[in-house]
C-alpha cells in the first residue's frame, strides 16, 4: 500500500534499489545530493546532475523534463554516505521561457518506487511561491536502515542557495555548471506540443465534440503530461477563445471595470455551433484493434485534428518504448539478483544445483524481455497501421517532399499551425516514423550543423560532402516555409560570404524567390545584419510606443529568414554580436535566423557563440540521435526531409511561389 506523506512524515524502505518518479507541470531540473549523517555535502562530486548524471549507486536525467525517473541503490552507497536529497530547480537558462518560480506551475509530485513499478510512497510538494529550487525529498539512513522522509523545502535562491545551504563550498560554480548543462539539453530538445485542456485527449474511437472558441479553452494538443513551457503558441497569438470578459469589479449595475457593459451570458455555455465529430473508425473484427483512421483527434479543423493525432502518436510510441526499457531493465536488475543470490549459498556450489539456478535465472529473464517484446511490437505495428493512414492524409505543410499532394499545390492563403522538419524514430521501432512537427511561428532558429560526423548507417560522411548535404537541407526548410505561407507573408535573406553555397543555393536564386542576391564578402555580410538590425529596432519602438502602424511607408511586415552560410567566414567580432542580437530579441518581431556552420570550427568565438548555439534548435544532415523529448528523455533519431533524387518538386513549388509573389505586389 502507498504511503502518502505529507511535509516531515517519514516512511520505511524495504528495498534497497529504487526509482524516484517525478512529475511536474513544467519542465525541471533533476539532481541527488549525497551527504553526511549531518547534512553536509562534501564536494561536486557528491551531486549527481544533469552536466555529471551517473554517481555510485545514483543516476538522474540529462536535461530538463516534465517528468523524471531517478535511480536509486542504497546498497552502492560508501559509509560515508547517510542522506540522498532528490533536488529539483527550475531552469534558469532557458531563455525566460519557463516560469521562475515554483508557485506559477502546479505542484510537482515525486513518488518512490520499486523497480517493477509498486509505488512505496508519494508526496505532493505544496505551499512553494517564490522558490525556485527545491529539496523534494531524502533518503536517510538511522540505525542500519533506510528511510524517505517528505521534505518540501524551498529557496528562492535557487540551486546556488540551496547548496550553500548544505555546505557546500563550491555552491555558486555547481549550480552554474547545472544551468549551462541543462541549457544545452533544451537546445537539442524536440520542441513538445501546446498544452492541452482536459477535454482535449486523444480519442481512438470517435471523439467528443472539441471546446468552443466561446468557452475560453486553451489550444487543442496531443495528450499526456505536456509540459507548457515548450508549447507552441496559437497562430492568433492569444488561443481560440481570444481575450476574456472581465466578471465581477463593476462599478456599477451596468458598467465593467473597464468602463463597457457587463456581459451577463454563462462563460460557458456555447452559443456557437461545435465541429463536426472526427470520423468514426470502422468497426473491428472481435479479438482484433480497431483500425486507425486519420483524424480521428479532437480539432476545429482536419488539420488540427492531424496535428493532434501525430503528436499523440509521437506520444504513444515514447511511452511504449519507456515501458520496454523500464521491463529490461527490471528483467536485468531480477537475473542478476537471483544470480547473486545462487552465487552467495554454499550449497549451490555442490552438484549441478548452481547450474540449474543460473539456468532457471535466465530463462525467467528471457521470458520477460520476449513478454515485454510482444507488448512493444503489439503496439508498434498498430502505430505503423495509423501511419499508413495519416501520411497520405496530411497537408503539404506536414507532408514529406514525395507525398502527391505537393502535385496539387497551391499557394496558402492562410498561415498552417505548424510546419514539417524531419522525422523521428526510435531504434526499437525501426518500422516507424513520427513527423517532426515545430509550431508557427518559429519561436527560436534553427542550426544545421555541418560538422563531421559518422554517420548511423555506418557510412563515413567527409566535410565537404557534409557541408553541401547541411545546405541542402538549408534550402529544403527555407523551401518549404516558403510555400506554407500566404505570399508576401514570408521573406528570406541570404549571406554566403565566400560563395560556397551557390550550387545548393540555385533553387532559390532561379526562381527569384528571395529579397535579393545572396550577400557575399565582409561588406555584403554587414549591410545584410546591419538591415535587419534596424528593421528589429523600428519594431520594438513601434511596439513600445503603442503606435504599431506607425512605421515608414513601405515596411516589409512579412516574417523575415536569415540564412547564413560558412560562418565564421567573413564575420567580425561585431558582427558575431549582430547575429546573437537578432537571436535574442528577433523572434518576438518576426525576425529569424538560420545558421548552416560547423560548431567546432566555430568555437573560436567561445562566450560570443555559447549563448547564440544554446538559443537555437540543432539539426543535422544526415540522421543523427542527438534528439530528446522532454517527457522521458528518449534520444530520438532525426531523419532531415530529404527531396526525392531527381525531383523537381522543389523547383515547381518555389516557382508558384515567385509567381504568386509577383501577382500580389502587382
């Protein structure tokens, strides 16, 4: 039975390997500290964390997560050791994006487990406000015997303080070496679906009808526990429901606290009409699933549906493959309990007894890996049943370059929830690909690292193939956020100082979809960032002063796209801080940046590059599992949208494009 603690309660440990299961409504950090029996941490290495994940007998996540599993063998623990305190802090290196305090978010919940999943306690940590850091819980040790006591307790300081709180020297560099390490795992995390409503899961059958825009309901997303703070925004910038009326403070019988009437109607009854339900799967066969059906999620419309049910299929796939590993490892943490406990009786040695309980250890091992197979390859090849069907249903802004409805396109006149990047997959499910969906508009940029690398099919790619394959790949994203935009809603720029990029460059430059000629040289690469820069400026004051449709007659609103080529070539100290500007405050005025450089070549600029690589998202060239899901942490396989060889699908799009773009500036 589950013991749930409340702050200062403490509860019995019969186990001594153990998971600690945390759950949060927010991306958080996760560390264990070890200390003495008073309390006191001796040095750095007795913390494990994100930037040092494994110690004896501890092992934490490697970046920030919704949700964590920690684990725990008290017997690998030295003497020394009387205190394991589970930490949590909120990341500071985040860009602002995260909230800053623990009172913002919902309470985190931490629950310690044996590791076939029997919970053994639980605590909800409440009453946090300003804290930003928190020591959730410890394990402590009294008399020979282990313990988990609720903790609860806050720092405003965060990690910094917290440390020094425990006496810990060196608290300040620790709690920065956190940061930066988590900072670099939210630069290589999948960027996670809005947060959803609780009307809003998934539904395999057919689904109830979605939350009116008169409701005050937050944007449809997949289901699960979605973290906020890597959602996406609406393409209207406020949700479907739009700006609230205030009720109550009225001045008045009559009048609002804003000075207009009152408005007496129930916030939530409907008065408009819902959607059409999603389509009803067919009826199965008894004893078999029901067979899939594209856009069979909630949503307003069929492409939100779409993007709901990818998400929840890029959802169900982690959670199946977090449930295999999880019963491997317990197969494994099992065989070699039950092999060391042969090992360590006398009379096993005697005979054939310890051969028959080594045996008898690995077929039981065997038995669960093969049963925890069968589970995952069930429900893996019920994904694969729905991507057979979603694929072909989903609109170009989704759809990979070889789907046939690129042959029937036409240029939008409405901006899509969200664009394609890639693929995802993981090495358990090799039969199945989950699109690699990022929300509009772009949050952050994104890096296409050109660096060596060996590639996952065992094939050696050398630099020069990498950086035409890394261009390449540059020009199909700029490709296709081109053709989901309404014309004259999207404007790419280009600096390739030392001309190297023509030949991948030619789609774009023939089709005179870009603002001008790529910029070449130092003075192309300065006229180029100081443009943008300004138009940046003019923005932000417009903005500021309240006077949005005051800019100068003439100003290109669209969305603007900056790529840039062989970085650092043709690149001075200030314009190394002209980028990192258009990093940080382009994207709140639609200004973005796309870099095509090798991380190491460009490492030279050390603190100058640090903060502009962290900012933006990285992918790659080739297929590469530097990819990871703020929920578990899986590192996904990323797969960048390839053009079918011979095609000329990104020619013909890019020139309905120009031509839509010169009948709308007519």
């Amino acid at each position: 039975m589950t013991a749930e603690l409340v702050r200062g309660q403490n509860h019995p440990l019969s186990q001594s390997r153990l998971e600690i299961r945390i759950s949060a409504g927010t991306p958080v950090a996760a560390a264990a500290a070890l200390s003495d029996e008073n309390g006191r941490i001796h040095g750095t290495e007795w913390v494990a964390h994100p930037g040092a994940p494994v110690q004896p007998g501890l092992e934490v996540s490697r970046q920030a997560a919704a949700d964590h599993r920690l684990a725990v063998d008290l017997d690998a623990m030295t003497e020394a050791v009387h205190r394991v305190s589970v930490l949590l802090a909120l990341p500071a290196a985040n860009g602002g994006a995260g909230p800053a305090r623990f009172g913002a978010v919902a309470a985190p919940f931490v629950a310690v487990t044996g590791l076939d999943g029997t919970e053994v306690a639980s605590y909800t940590i409440t009453g946090l406000d300003l804290e930003s850091a928190v020591v959730a819980l410890e394990l402590y040790r009294r008399q020979g015997a282990w313990k988990v006591r609720a903790v609860g307790q806050g720092y405003a300081g965060g990690l910094a303080e917290l440390f020094a709180d425990q006496g810990l020297s060196e608290a300040t560099q620790l709690a920065a070496g956190i940061d930066e390490a988590v900072a670099r795992g939210l630069a290589r995390s999948v960027q996670a679906p809005p947060p959803r409503t609780s009307e809003g899961d998934r539904s395999r059958q057919a689904a109830a009808p979605a939350v009116g825009p008169d409701q005050g309901a937050a944007p449809q997303g997949a289901p699960g526990p979605v973290p906020p703070a890597y959602g996406g925004q609406p393409a209207d910038g406020q949700g479907q429901g739009g700006p609230q009326p205030a009720y109550g403070g009225a001045t008045g019988p009559h009048a609002s606290a804003g000075g207009g009437p009152v408005n007496y109607s129930h916030p939530r009854r409907q008065t408009s009409a819902p959607p059409p339900p999603p389509p009803a799967a067919p009826p199965a066969q008894p004893g078999q699933p029901t067979r899939p059906v594209a856009g069979d999620a909630t949503g307003w419309s069929m492409e939100e549906r779409l993007y709901n049910q990818v998400w929840g299929m890029f959802e169900d796939l982690a959670r199946t493959a977090a449930a295999y590993r999880s019963a491997v490892d317990f197969a494994e943490s099992r065989m070699d309990k039950e092999l060391e406990q042969a090992l360590s009786d006398p009379r096993s040695r005697i005979g054939g007894q310890g051969d028959a309980a080594r045996e008898a250890a690995r077929a039981r091992y065997t038995q669960l890996v093969d049963q925890a197979r069968a589970s995952l390859d069930r429900d893996v090849a019920q994904l694969v049943a729905e991507s057979e069907v979603v694929e072909p249903a989903l609109p170009p802004a989704f759809a990979r370059w070889d789907n046939p409805c690129w042959h029937a396109y036409r240029v939008p006149m409405e901006i899509p929830m969200a664009l394609r990047l890639g693929d995802l997959r993981l090495p358990e499910a090799e039969s199945i690909r989950i699109p690699m969906l990022l929300r509009l508009p772009l949050e952050r940029g994104l890096w296409i690292d050109s660096g060596r690398t060996d590639s996952l099919d065992g094939s050696f790619t050398d630099s020069h193939d990498m950086r035409r394959l890394a261009m390449d790949t540059a020009v199909a994203h700029a490709a296709r956020l081109l053709a989901v935009y309404p014309a004259g809603e999207f404007t790419v720029h280009v600096v390739d100082p030392a001309g190297s990029g023509a030949q991948a460059l030619a789609p774009l430059t023939q089709t005179g979809v870009l603002a001008g000629p790529p910029a070449q040289g130092a003075a192309g690469v300065t006229e180029v960032l100081a443009r943008l820069t300004q138009r940046v400026d003019l923005v932000q004051m417009a903005l500021r002063g309240g006077a949005p449709d005051a800019l100068p007659p003439g100003f290109d609103t669209s969305q603007q796209l900056l790529i840039v080529n062989d970085f650092p070539h043709g690149f001075d100290d200030r314009a190394v801080n002209q980028l990192r500007y258009l990093v940080d405050e382009g994207p709140s005025v639609g200004v973005h940046l796309m870099m095509v450089a090798d991380r190491e070549e460009s490492a030279g600029y050390g603190p100058l590059l640090d903060p502009l690589w962290r900012a933006l998202l990285r992918l790659t060239p080739v297929p590469d599992d530097h990819l990871a899901d703020p929920w578990v942490g899986h590192a996904w396989t990323y797969e960048p949208p390839a053009v079918p060889h011979g095609s000329e699908v990104l020619r013909t799009v890019l020139t309905q494009v120009a031509e839509a773009r010169r009948t709308w500036n007519r």
